[in-house]
C-alpha cells in the first residue's frame, strides 16, 4: 500500500514540475526572421555650383565629420568678390557713422538763430532796414532745414550699410557654396568625380553613408502581430557569415521605430528598428546586408 501511494506521488509531481520548467523558459510572442540590416542614410554629395573641381580633400574608405569640407570648386572670382563687397560695407559704416555734417547743420542753426535775434534787437531801434531782418529770419529757418537734410542723409546712409552688409552675406554665400561639405557625418563610400572635372549643380561628387546608426528592417505577419506597435520594446540579433561569433554576441535591445499600416498579399507588413553601431578595432561591426531577426517579447 505504502508502495502504490509513492508511485501515484510521483506521478502527479512530474507534469508540475514539468510545466514549472517550461514557465521559467523566456518565450517570444513574435520573431520577426530574415531580416536585414540597411543603410538609414545613404547620399551622392552633390555640387552645388558650376566650375572646375580644384581641390578633392577626401578619398574612398575615409571617415568625415559634419559639415567637414570634401571638395572645391574654383573659387578665385568669388574670393574676389568678398573682398571688394568688404570694402564696399566698410565705406557704407563710415558713412553711416559720420555726423560731421549733423553737426555742421546745428552749429550753423545755432549761429543763423542769434543773428536774427541781434537783428531784431537792431530793428526795434531801428538801425537796420526791414528787409534785413527778414533775410536773417529766413537764414535761420534755412538752417533749421539743413539740420533735417543731414539727419535724413545720415538715415539713408544707414539703410545703404545694411544693404552693403547684406550684399557682402551673398557673397560669402557664393563662396560658401563651392565648398562641398559633408552634411553629416559617416563612410566615404565611393567618389564620384574627378580632380580637375567640370562640375555643375547637382553633380554628384561622392557617396556618403552614415554608419553609426543602421537600420533593421523585415516583415511581420499581420494577423500575429496586431498589438505590435511603435515603440515596443524589442531585442535585435545580427547574424555573421561566422555563426560561432555570432552566436557569442549579445542581443540589442531596441524599440519599434516603424509598423507600416499596409499590408502585402501575403499578409505581412513591414517593421524596423534602428540600432547604433560600434567598432572593433577601427572596423564597423555591423554592416548593410547583414541578416538578422527582431524579437517582440
């Protein structure tokens, strides 16, 4: 009897523990296979004036900085012309700051105004005809007007700098836009034009991709996946052709940046999530084409 209650004992423990075990298992609800992991920005640089290619500062396989200067495109005349819209906006100062002729104006009102004062004592004792004092009186209303020309003289001298300094801000602009500069940082994939090659807006220079961020994109099945939103909490593995190493490397941790709304006739729609990229020993160590999977816990 004591026989027969242990067998039955041990029975019913073994799917207990059984089922305890396979709760402790971490279990995925979705797992988004065969993905791939592309380029979030790739760009040909292009000109963005007409001449000649003067001056190509990078090569293929480099790494740039933002705004770092890739190439120049003759730039002789509009050099020249900053320097001659310089000159020009510092005559327009000068002239705007110059109150030389204000001053003038007022010193010659307040000289017009005491003699017409002086001639009006002289008339009420009547030393000088009427019609001189008359003239001194227009003298002094004259001067008073000259005051009024030289400030509204000065007031457009003032406007005539801010166009001159306007005018010296497109120049710059000018030179500025043969400047080919890298709009952010990233890879030097390949160039596009040769030094010395006539270039024109629009021309593509080189191709700049952007490393430090990628992009893991696949397919999700629509039906599975109705409470998969963006910004869920996802883990990205990225497999090598060398599947030890692969295995070995830790998974990403990510959310959902994407979860289109249309879906294909296989009843899919397409997800991504981005993730940074590192480098081992100068190298980047996840690259475009790699395949992967997301996992959606």
């Amino acid at each position: 009897m004591r026989f027969s209650l242990s067998i039955l004992c041990l029975i019913l423990a073994a799917p207990i523990t059984a089922s305890a075990q396979e709760a402790a298992v971490p279990k995925h609800a979705h797992v988004v296979e065969n993905c791939v992991v592309q380029y979030i920005s790739k760009v040909d640089v292009p000109a963005r004036a007409e001449g000649t290619l003067t001056v190509l500062k990078v090569d293929e396989g480099l790494t740039v900085e933002k705004d770092q200067v890739l190439a120049v495109i003759d730039d002789t005349a509009a050099q020249i012309n900053v320097a001659l819209k310089e000159a020009e906006e510092k005559e327009a100062i000068l002239n705007a700051t110059n109150e030389v002729n204000l001053n003038d104006a007022k010193n010659s009102e307040e000289l017009a105004r005491a003699e017409a004062e002086a001639y009006e004592e002289l008339r009420r004792e009547r030393a000088i005809p009427y019609w001189e004092l008359e003239k001194k009186k227009l003298e002094a209303e004259r001067a008073l007007l000259r005051i009024d020309l030289a400030q509204m003289q000065k007031s457009i001298a003032e406007v005539q700098a801010f166009a001159k300094r306007q005018e010296l801000a497109l120049a710059q602009y000018e030179l500025k836009r043969r400047q080919v500069v890298a709009p952010w940082g990233g890879f030097i994939e390949s160039r596009r034009a040769q030094l010395g090659e006539w270039v024109q807006p629009g021309t593509p220079i080189l191709t700049l991709i952007q490393m430090d961020k990628l992009r893991v994109e696949g397919d999700i099945d629509a039906l599975a996946s109705r409470s998969v939103v963006k910004g869920t909490k996802v883990e990205v593995r990225i497999f090598d052709k060398d599947e030890s190493s692969s295995s070995d490397q830790k998974p990403i941790e990510g959310t959902l940046g994407y979860v289109s709304m249309e879906v294909d006739l296989n009843g899919r729609h397409r997800v991504w999530v981005e993730i940074d990229n590192v480098k081992d020993d100068g190298v980047w160590r996840y690259k475009p084409g790699m395949t992967a999977d997301i996992r959606i816990p």
